[in-house]
C-alpha cells in the first residue's frame, strides 16, 4: 500500500482515537482502522475508562474481513495480560496480515513487545507514520510514563492589556460566548480541569461541562494549602456528583480536612514549597493519581507557579477586546524574572477568532 494511502488511514485512525481523550485515563486514547483493499472494514478507538481497547472494537466490527487486512493503529499494540488479554494477539488471531503504527508504547509492559510479538507471528510491522501527530495525540499519556505528571494546557482569559478582572474582581464576562463554549469543549478533552484557591473562593466556580449534550464530566482538581475553600459553594455541593479532588499541605487543618471528606472531596496531601504547593509534586500527585491531561483554568498564582516551573505544555490564550488599566489584576502572577532568558516560551501553533475574540494556541518551544 502506497505511503499516501498509509497517512489517509493513520490520520482516519487518529482521529477516532481523539474522541477518547479526557475519558480513558489511564490509558491512552488510541484509534484503530482495519482496511481490506482500499475498503474500511472495521474501526473503533478506546472506549470510557479505558477499555475496551481501540483495536479490540475495531476487530469485532470487522469480523471475518480482518483475515489478510491492514490495521492501522495510533500506538503499538499492548503485548500484556491486565484487564483484557493482549491486543497484539487479538490482531493475529484475526489474521491481519499488516500493522501500521506510528510509535512504540512506552509503558514498560510494552516497549516494544507488541511489535515484536507480531513480527513473530509473520505479521508485516510498519512504523513512523503520522509519528508527529500521534506523539502529540498521545503527550499525556507518554509524559505520565516517562516524567510521572500529566501534560498540562493553561488557559489565560484576558482583556488586550492582560488583565483577568477589574480591581474588584469583576470578570465575568470578559470573553463572549463563542469563547466560553470553547471553553466548555477544552475540558472535555482533558481529563481534569484544576484552578487554585484562590479561583475557587472569588468565582465560586463548578468546573463542569455545559451546553454541549455530554453526561462526561471531567475531575475537578483544585490545589488549596491550607483548604481555606467554601464548604457552601458549588464544588462542596457537588463533590458526590462530579470528582473533586483537593490537592492540599501537610500542615492543612484536621478539622477542614474531616469537612471536606465528609461532603466526598477526595484530598491528596502535597509537598509544599515556600509558602506554596510545590507545582512539581501537585502534578507528580495527579500523574500518581493516572490523570494523563489537565486543564488549568488559573488564577494568577497557579499559572505563575507553573510556568515558573517550567511544567506548561500548551498554553490557550484567550483575548477580549477590551481595556481594563493598571490597576486591573494580571492574569499571571509574580514569577520573580530579572532576565528575559529566563522567562519560559513558547511557540505559536495556532490561532483564530471567535465571536468578537481572538484564540492563540501556544506550545512549549
């Protein structure tokens, strides 16, 4: 089969796989096509929780049609025994002829073993297609395993002049509508929303998906030293509906803890560093936890934090227009820079407008 034939369907595949993202942590969301001839006759990708797997959909629709077909794969197919048996075997017992897939998986159950299992069993192995777009498909999943912390995107809302809110507080609304929708479909692709303390106590904020027809619903993580939160707004309310996780110190009050257990928030205790959560151990605790993509919704001393840690893979930049002044309040906080070397960067990837907003897509250069 031609390259340009290989492309189609691994780009068929990746996009399959992509609607899986935010609801199969731990596992990636991988996308499977199976062709015979130039016909597609199975395909599916990795359904919520984690399984099924891609492969195993695609080769129950297929049925028959998969003996001397090509599947085309966004990641090696798993070599191991867990919840369900390997699915480089299910690809052999099918009697698929030839695997396309354009990365090895490095969970270390895997690494390699599934293209090799297949190549033992006679099984035509092709690699390196589409590697760039699967790579940034599957970033959360392949930094969890090999760094131990989720991939994080950091959406920034601002006015032209970079002000989140008026000397107030008031922020709502400085995006439009289209903007906000957007919003509400960023989280859904990811698979935990987080903001800091601070965010939480002034917006009273639920975190959840809205006006886009889905029951999913993301984790909501907020990241609160000494949990000094509402136990009366919308994320207490709501803890026995929709995950909430508490990232919190060590030095944290007992009684504030018992609280927020009570009404079902999950708390995880973190190292903390200055007068701060360490940024490093938060998303060490969420990767721990099996979260692979997380969306930071601010404020200013989170995005602070992590940008000061060099922890941001993507950033989403939102900007309204409207001006607000000096005296508005930033929407990143202080990170102590005396040089712009060492300020962190990123390299635009893409941009748009939305409504009477403009979009820019940033990635870590």
């Amino acid at each position: 089969m031609s390259g340009a034939a290989d492309d189609r369907w691994m780009r068929l595949a990746l996009t399959l796989g992509r609607r899986g993202q935010g609801r199969v942590w731990p596992n990636p969301a991988v996308g499977c096509v199976i062709v015979s001839g130039s016909r597609v006759v199975g395909r599916g990708w990795t359904q919520p929780g984690g399984r099924p797997h891609a492969e195993t959909v695609a080769l129950a629709q297929a049925g028959a049609a998969a003996r001397a077909a090509t599947a085309y794969v966004t990641l090696e197919p798993c070599a191991h025994h867990g919840h369900t048996p390997p699915c480089a075997d299910a690809l052999i017992a099918a009697g698929v002829t030839r695997v396309v897939a354009p990365l090895a998986d490095p969970d270390p159950r895997v690494q390699g073993q599934g293209f090799a299992r297949l190549r033992a069993a006679g099984v035509d192995v092709t690699t390196g297609i589409c590697a760039d777009e699967a790579a940034a498909a599957h970033a959360g999943f392949f930094l969890r395993n090999t760094q131990g912390r989720p991939f994080v995107t950091l959406k920034l809302a601002a006015s032209l002049d970079g002000r989140m809110a008026t000397a107030t507080g008031e922020s709502r609304w400085i995006t439009g509508v289209p903007a906000r929708r957007m919003v509400h479909a960023l989280r859904a692709r990811h698979d935990a929303v987080m903001v800091g303390a601070g965010t939480a106590r002034a917006d009273d904020p639920a975190l959840t998906i809205r006006d886009l027809g889905t029951a999913h619903q993301p984790v909501r993580v907020v990241v609160s030293r000494r949990l000094d939160l509402p136990l009366l707004g919308q994320l207490a309310r709501t803890a026995r509906e929709v995950p909430l996780w508490l990232l919190h110190g060590h030095d944290a009050d007992a009684e504030r803890q018992r609280a927020w257990r009570e009404v079902g928030a999950r708390l995880i205790p973190c190292a903390v560093g200055g007068v701060q959560i360490d940024p490093a151990a938060a998303l060490a605790a969420l990767g721990e936890a099996g979260l692979t993509r997380v969306f930071c919704e601010g404020g200013s001393a989170l995005a602070a934090s992590l940008l000061g840690a060099d922890l941001v893979d993507e950033v989403i930049s939102m900007q309204a227009g409207l001006v607000i002044g000096a005296e508005g309040l930033p929407m990143i906080g202080a990170m102590g820079l005396d040089r712009l070397g060492h300020a962190p960067r990123f390299r635009l990837r893409d941009q748009a407008v939305l409504g009477e907003d403009s979009v820019q897509v940033w990635a870590r250069a």
